[in-house]
C-alpha cells in the first residue's frame, strides 16, 4: 500500500476525523448506537468522542494503574467496561464519563473482560480463575483455578460462558458456574472465537495452527499452514465464514455445506507485514483487516471464503484494534502510537 495514508484512503473508505490519546490505543469501542467511540489506552487513560465529529466528550487520565488492557461495551445500555493491569474492572457511563463502579478482581492484570448477550453478566479473567458479576457489579460466581493463565474468553450464549487456555476450551453454565463441557487438545491456544450458534469453537495456536470443534460431536479438525500464531480468528454474523490471521495474509474458511474440511480458503494478500486484527461488518461480508505495516483493508467475500479488497488506507503505526461502527457506514481503527482514526463507508 506504498503512496497511501489515513487522508487518501481509497475505494469505500472515505476521510473521516482523526484524534490520539495518551498512549498506545490498546482497546475501544462504539456506544450501541454509535454516537460515541470510547477508547483505552496502555497508559491506563480512558478517552470518549463524538462519533461524528471526533471531538472529545470527555477524558479519564490514569483510570487504571499500570495501563489499561481490555474494554467491553454493554449490548443494550449506555455503559462499558473496561480492564488493567491494577486487576480492577471498572464501570463507566458513555455519555458522562463517570465511573459508576469499581471491581476489585484479583492481584493479577486483568486480561479479558465481555458481557453476556443479554448485558445480565460481565465475566473477566485474572490469571488462572475468570469471575461473573451481576449487572450490578456482584459478583455471581468464579472458577477453579485453570491449568494455565485464560487466553480468552467469550460467551456462547446468554447462559453459557467458554474460556481458552493451555490444553483446553471450557464452557461454564452462566447462572451456576458448572462446567458443562471440556474440549481437549494439547497445545497452548492464544485465541479463540464462537460461531454465532455457538456450535463451533476456533482456536489460534501457539504451534501456527488453527484448531476448531464442533461441539455437537466433539469433532476436532486443524488447520495449519501459518507462518505465524493465529493470534487474530472472526467469524461473521451468519458464522457462514471464518477469517484467520496468522502472517502477511488473511486466511478465510467457509463452513458452508461440509465446508471447511476438505476445501480451499480463500486466501486475502495485500498488506506487506503481519495482520494484527480482523473485524467483520454486522450486516454483510465485509471484512477489515489491519498490520504491523499499518494498513487497514476492506474486503467484500463471497460465501466461498474468496474476494478481493474494495478501500484501504494507512495508519502511522501498527493497527492494534478495527471497530465498525453498529450500521456499518463507519470503521475506526486504533494504533500504536496512540492515533484514534475514523473513516465514513459506502
């Protein structure tokens, strides 16, 4: 993408506003109805803007000791939630910026944090053990400790809760905390993502693999093949497809039909470093990728996992994070050197 950067963004992707924060932009996100695009950055500040404009609506300097880590935005009310490295998950409003509850979670940083579908429960992981909260701020339950530090988490469904680690993916009942299932493999998984039914699991691998299950048979496959760690795994809305990152390219499996064992994926070149992060449009097969190089591309796929780049642009440093905004006329991507940038999409 050499001759492009954030101003002469090309094909769908069109100026927008711009703005940074305090440090590296580590996590963010947009309010529900995406008014606003709130921010975290790693020297623990936490930044709102207006989502049209990119004017600052408020700021919270070193709201977490050490730097912040994670973010989740509620799926129904005006709040979110962010996490750090002082082990605390703290509960914000969007409009005003105040934060409504503190939650100490452990001695450890805070890695994971997501609320449930339904915005009932909030789970985050510290270390070995993931905790559940009430929408309140109580805690509900917590697990045993796991084998290894929790990689990732997710909810399956409102009253289920899977987690990744080494060796294994589990998911927990959500009002109880039992353990319902446990699917097994031996290697260290460093992310992972759901299909929307929740039938399948991915997970990325420290060996460069993919590994996913079906969970209605326990059937495990692999996909291999990666340069890298697939540190990067989406599916989208339909769970028809499941982009992969794992190097300089982008890997898309469709599950369409008996799909993916025993077909080709579509394979997706254009950035000319690693690609750090993959983000699907809501509403059609559009997909975001962004690199080290700080390219962020727009692809439209087809339901065979194949297609080509319709708009990209340059950031001025590795893209950490994509976020489209809720009716996919937006995309914001997030940097290393703290740059917040926002494209209007057509």
């Amino acid at each position: 993408m050499p001759g492009l950067n954030a101003a002469s963004a090309t094909g769908v992707l069109h100026r927008g506003w711009s703005a940074t924060v305090d440090d590296y932009a580590i996590a963010g996100g947009w309010s529900r109805r995406g008014e606003t695009l709130v921010v975290a950055d790693a020297a623990g500040g936490v930044h709102a803007f207006d989502g049209k404009s990119g004017a600052s609506a408020w700021t919270g300097h070193v709201a977490h000791d050490g730097g912040a880590l994670a973010m989740a935005i509620h799926p129904t009310a005006n709040t979110f939630a962010t996490a750090g490295q002082d082990g605390r998950v703290l509960l914000w409003g969007v409009v005003d910026g105040q934060v409504q509850q503190a939650i100490d979670v452990g001695a450890a940083w805070v890695e994971n944090v997501a609320w449930s579908p339904d915005g009932q429960r909030l789970a985050a992981s510290c270390s070995r053990q993931v905790r559940t909260y009430r929408a309140n701020g109580t805690e509900a339950w917590h697990t045993d400790a796991h084998p290894s530090t929790v990689s990732a988490l997710s909810w399956s469904r409102a009253e289920e809760l899977a987690t990744a680690c080494y060796g294994r993916v589990a998911f927990f009942d959500a009002s109880t905390g039992e353990l319902r299932q446990k699917l097994e493999w031996k290697g260290s998984l460093v992310s992972m993502a759901l299909s929307p039914d929740g039938d399948v699991v991915a997970c990325g691998s420290q060996d460069n693999s993919v590994h996913f299950w079906r969970r209605s048979t326990e059937e495990d496959s692999m996909m291999s093949g990666y340069t890298g760690k697939p540190s990067a795994l989406v599916f989208d809305g339909t769970g028809t497809l499941l982009a992969t990152s794992g190097g300089h390219s982008v890997t898309v499996w469709s599950f369409e039909g008996s799909g993916p064992e025993g077909s080709r994926p579509g394979i997706l070149d254009l950035h000319i470093q690693p690609v750090t992060t993959l983000a699907f449009a809501r509403r059609k097969l559009r997909l975001a990728s962004g690199g080290r190089d700080g390219g962020v591309v727009v692809w439209s796929l087809r339901r065979n996992g194949e297609g080509g780049p319709i708009g990209a642009a340059v950031v001025d440093s590795v893209v950490s994070e994509l976020h489209w905004r809720p009716d996919g006329r937006a995309l914001a991507a997030l940097d290393a050197r703290g740059g917040v940038t926002v494209w209007r999409v057509r």
